[in-house]
C-alpha cells in the first residue's frame, strides 16, 4: 500500500469547507478513483470539515492519496471539547447546532471504513477511508499506519516513510532529511528509493546502502525496522535522531539508534532485536514529534486503528516548524 504525503487543510470556519472539499476531490481524482467514488469523497470530506467549523476548536483535516489501491484518506483532527455520547452521535437526526444532525452517520456510510477517538478536554479524531469500489478493502488495512506532513510554508515533506512486506515479514523505513524543503525532501526520496529496491535485504545492509547512497545529497536521519511475527522479533538499525518504542501491554521498549547522519558520517550501523508478540504496537517518528508523550494518556486509544493513533500524537505532539512523520504498525497475529 503506496501512501503519499499529507496535505493539510485548516478549518476554522465555514467558509474553508468549500476548499477543504475541492481538494480532497482533485486529489481522489489523481488517486485513480472515479466520479462515483470522488462524490463520495466530497460528500465525506464536507461533513467533516462542516463538524469542525462548528464545533472543533484549531480543526485540521489531513488528506493523504494511497496509489494501490486507489484511495483517499481523511483525517479530521481538533483539540477541541471533545464527544460525548459518542453513540447517541453516530445516529442521523442528532444535532446541537441546529442542522439536520446528518454528519457523522454519513461520514460513517459513505466511507468504507470509518474510525473515531474522542476525549473529553483532549480533542477528537476521525479517521475516514474512500477506495474505489471494485478493489474492495486492502489486504494490510489496519495493521500499519502513518503520516509525513511537511512544516508550515512548505509544499513538500523533507521527512518520509515506506513499507514493503514480504514472505510474512513487515519492512519499515522512516528518514529525516536535514533541514527541511525541497532538498531535504530530495535526501528522503533517495533514502526510500534505495529501500524499496532492497527492502527484503538485512537491516543493516539496508542502511549502508542508503548511507552510500545518499553523499550526493544533504544527508538524513534513517531508521529500518523488520517485524517478524514468525520469529516474535522486531529488528531495529537506525542512523541519527529517528524515535521508535514498542508498547507490548507490559512495558515500553526504546529502540536504540546510533548517532550520525546518512550520507554524511555514520561510524556505527548496528541491529538492534526487541520482543514482537501479539498486541504489540510500533511508533516510529521523525523529531518534528515531541518525545514527551505516553499513550497511556488517552484511553482506549491502543485499541483503534494504527492510522487514528498516529493522527492523535500528530494533533497534540507535532512541532511546528519541523516535518513531522509518525508511523504506526500493529501485531496482529494471536
């Protein structure tokens, strides 16, 4: 599943719902999807955007294309009261703000896959999906999830991301190119070029390819992490100030990475094996995410999809003047 960067979408009033909506089109246009599906999109997208303007306070919504299969994705995000009587909600006719009461019912209906987190005093967060019909759902929906959306007052992300499964095994790869821009951006497209070309080689292999690869550009922070259900493994090696922690229900694990930089000087390309068993959950992040965060602060959280995860650390741990990448990836054997 090809994921592309964010592009965000700020509403704060209603007159942005009109924007918000003729982006997400054209972009479920470029996706691949037809008309059909695109009104879908629009219809989804407009409910969103409209239960920010009027009830979320600093509401954004990230759209991000996926080329395969075509689809779109929605993330409606706030730091706003929160939703109660989120059931009471889910149901058409329910109102507090005078309208028909048709918005997260629709949202819910007209996607194909449809999921919310809300805390009282926390914000909300809506995850929403529209793929074209005939493709159905994607066989890893659900088990991995993430965003790379680039700081304010630039058009591209100088972080990135990509995954690759193979014989069982997931391979995930996440770079910082330093600064950020256009050429920071052209470090992190070398960076994932290399890995798809080699995602089924050995961790470190991994990274002393993009290393090499990469003196022609600025350089980038560069983190390769293997899940192996078969062997309950998770295989880490990473170069330069990439985060990455597993949460196993018991404890938190720190991934270990050396210091350095891709491309420039790395003395030390090390693999790094932690526990991997079912129910586990992967984050791995640039440094545009804040360090100081717990999961255990949003209840419930751990149990929603791994995109919805990494849209809530995004919404209250994302600095702002840095690219920020948040990937999130789910055990799901038992």
């Amino acid at each position: 599943m090809e994921i592309g960067e964010a592009k965000v979408v700020d509403v704060t009033e209603v007159t942005q719902v009109g924007e918000a909506r003729r982006e997400a089109m054209s972009m479920a246009r470029e996706a691949g999807l037809d008309e059909n599906d695109c009104g879908r999109v629009g219809i989804v997208v407009t409910e969103a955007a409209t239960n920010l303007a009027k009830h979320a306070r600093h509401g954004r919504l990230l759209l991000q294309e996926i080329a395969e299969p075509s689809a779109l994705v929605a993330l409606a995000i706030d730091g706003g009261p929160g939703v109660e009587h989120l059931g009471s909600r889910m149901s058409d006719g329910y109102s507090t703000a005078g309208t028909p009461g048709t918005g997260l019912g629709a949202m819910a209906r007209q996607a194909n896959f449809f999921d919310i987190h809300s805390l009282p005093g926390k914000g909300t967060s809506v995850f929403m999906a529209v793929w074209a019909r005939q493709a159905g759902r994607p066989t890893s929906w659900g088990s991995f999830g993430g965003l790379s959306v680039p700081c304010r007052g630039e058009t591209v992300s100088g972080d990135g991301w990509a995954v690759r499964d193979s014989k069982g095994r997931r391979t995930l790869l996440v770079t910082d190119g330093l600064g950020h821009g256009l050429l920071a951006h052209e470090a992190s497209v070398a960076a994932r070029t290399i890995f798809l070309q080699h995602a089924e080689a050995p961790t470190t292999e991994i990274v002393e390819r993009i290393h090499a690869g990469l003196r022609h550009t600025r350089g980038a922070a560069v983190a390769v992490c293997r899940l192996d259900p078969h062997e309950s493994l998770a295989r880490f090696c990473g170069v330069g100030n990439i985060s990455g922690r597993i949460f196993d229900g018991e404890r938190t694990w720190g991934l270990v990475s050396h210091h350095g930089t891709a491309g420039s000087e790395a003395r030390k390309i090390q693999e790094f094996s932690y526990a991997w068993k079912p129910g586990s959950i992967l984050v791995l992040s640039s440094d545009g995410l804040a360090t100081r965060w717990d999961l255990a602060e949003y209840p419930g959280l751990l149990q929603h999809d791994p995109m919805l995860i990494a849209s809530v650390l995004f919404r209250d741990h994302a600095r702002e003047r840095d690219d920020v990448t948040v990937v999130v990836a789910r055990h799901e054997g038992s």
